[in-house]
C-alpha cells in the first residue's frame, strides 16, 4: 500500500470519528435538559411522593380563599397563593397533588397525609407544639356579621351584643376571640353552618375573619352588613400561614418561598385580586 493511499485512508477515518463523536453529543433533546434540571431543583427536598407537593385544603372550601371548591383550579386567594409556593419551590402547577382534611383532624398531632395544608390557619403557640408553621401569608383581623334590619346593626361597641347570640366555626380563632368578647357564643361546624343557623333565626349574628365577611355579606346573605371588626389583643391580627406537620423538612423551605413571595409583591397582588374589600370597616369599641 502506498503512502499516498494510506494517507487518504487516516483522514477518512479522522472525519468518520468527528461525526460520530458529534453525533454523540446532540443525541440528548434540550427538552430533556429541561426536565433533568426541574427535577433537580426538587429532588433534595423530601415530600411524601417524590417529585410531587401534596397540598391540603378544607372539604368544602370556600370563597374567597378557594373558587367554587375547586383549588386545582387556581382561583381563590389561597389556591393561588398554593400554586405560587409550589413554583417557587421548584414544582410545576402539574406536580401539585390536592387532598382535603377536616380542619379539627389536620391540626391534631400525628402523621399527615399532605406536606403543607392552607386553610386559614391562625399561628398560635398552643398549635405550634404540635404542627409546624411557615412564615405568614396573610394577615386578617375578625368581624362580626348580621342583618341590616336586626337590632344589632348599628352597633357601635362590643358591649351592644352582651345579650346577643353569637355564632361562630368551631376550632378557629374566631371562636377564641369572640368567647373572649361575648357571653353566649355557639361553635358551628364552619361558617356555612353558621350562616345557615343566622338564616334559620337560631342565632343573631357571627363572628368571621374580614374575607369571609366581605363574601357572605355580597354572596350569601342579602340585606346584610359587617357591622364593625371586633378589637384584639393582638394588634398586628391573626396570621395565616401554611401548616405543616410537626418538625418537617419542607418547613424551612416554604417560608423561604412564602417571603420570597412577599418580597417581590405576589403576595400583595394576589390579596388585591381576590381579597379585595367593598370598603372600609368601623372598630368595635
């Protein structure tokens, strides 16, 4: 064999191994890079199922915090405020898994079947020994609600409804303040009980966060009015955050993504867009 002809035969294997070698490294789709790089940005973080963010919620849940029971849908301030947090962890709005709890059952101590759970939790040290909570996400204050023509409508102070009967949803802070504030006070399953219990005449009125009376005095309950927010000890209201089971690992990164939240103004514009009030509220004397 010639010199010349082996020569010819060298390049020709040179060019054959560049292809194959470039061949090679395009043989990955830049939409697997994508993924590989999403999975990654969860895959330290331990949820129930991997890859997953199981995201718990009232059963009914209700509106202004979930549209028409349906938190997959996005709408309603905390399903929003759901989906915000699992984006800023990492996850896609099709990694979220919705389960339902009892408001009583989610907050008792043991194992949960969820990794972090919006219901309008109120931060108390009492639930704090037994569950974990994030940073907050909300802060509200609470309000009493009944009809335009009751006695109690121009109600100027706390001391007006001494003699009213008051209901209120079982388990809430609602309930704490308000038996702090009047004598004769009835603990309802949720607030849609005790709003059929104000329709039915089974009670005068009922104590709600600001949200939720904004909603049942426009929605629920027509020839109604908030008669005045109720004062508190604790001057900054009650605090919403997610909950989380007892020491969790997820704990440290939801509050990161929660004040992340609030830092850059998603908080704010979400609060704005489903939150809104229909005007101002007098305080209780």
């Amino acid at each position: 064999m010639s010199k010349k002809v082996l020569s010819l035969i060298c390049v020709a294997l040179l060019v054959l191994s560049a292809v194959g070698l470039a061949a090679c490294g395009s043989s990955t789709p830049a939409s697997n890079t994508s993924n590989t790089t999403s999975n990654s940005s969860t895959s330290s973080l331990k949820t129930l199922t991997a890859g997953k963010l199981t995201i718990a919620t009232g059963q009914p849940a209700y509106s202004p915090w979930v549209e028409d029971n349906k938190p997959e849908s996005g709408k309603g301030f905390e399903a929003a405020v759901a989906y915000a947090i699992a984006n800023k962890m990492g996850f896609k709005n099709s990694d979220v898994v919705w389960v339902r709890t009892d408001f009583d059952a989610a907050i008792a101590p043991g194992p949960k079947n969820f990794d972090l759970n919006l219901q309008q939790y109120s931060i108390t040290p009492e639930r704090q020994k037994v569950v974990d909570f994030s940073s907050p996400y909300y802060t509200t204050a609470q309000a009493i609600v009944t009809y335009s023509n009751s006695q109690y409508a121009s109600a100027t102070t706390v001391a007006a409804f001494q003699d009213a009967k008051i209901g209120v949803a079982a388990g809430s802070t609602s309930l704490t303040l308000a038996q702090r504030l009047f004598k004769n006070v009835s603990p309802f399953n949720d607030n849609d009980t005790a709003v059929q219990a104000l329709k039915s005449g089974q009670i005068d009125a009922i104590v709600v966060d600001i949200p939720t009376a904004w909603y049942i005095t426009g929605a629920e309950l027509d020839n109604s009015k908030i008669v005045g927010e109720l004062p508190s000890e604790d001057t900054q209201g009650d605090q919403l955050a997610c909950l989380l089971p007892k020491n969790s690992p997820l704990t440290s990164a939801v509050s990161k993504a929660v004040d992340e939240l609030r830092s850059d103004g998603t908080l704010s514009k979400l609060e704005n867009q489903w939150l809104l009030s229909g005007g101002s509220i007098p305080m209780l004397k």
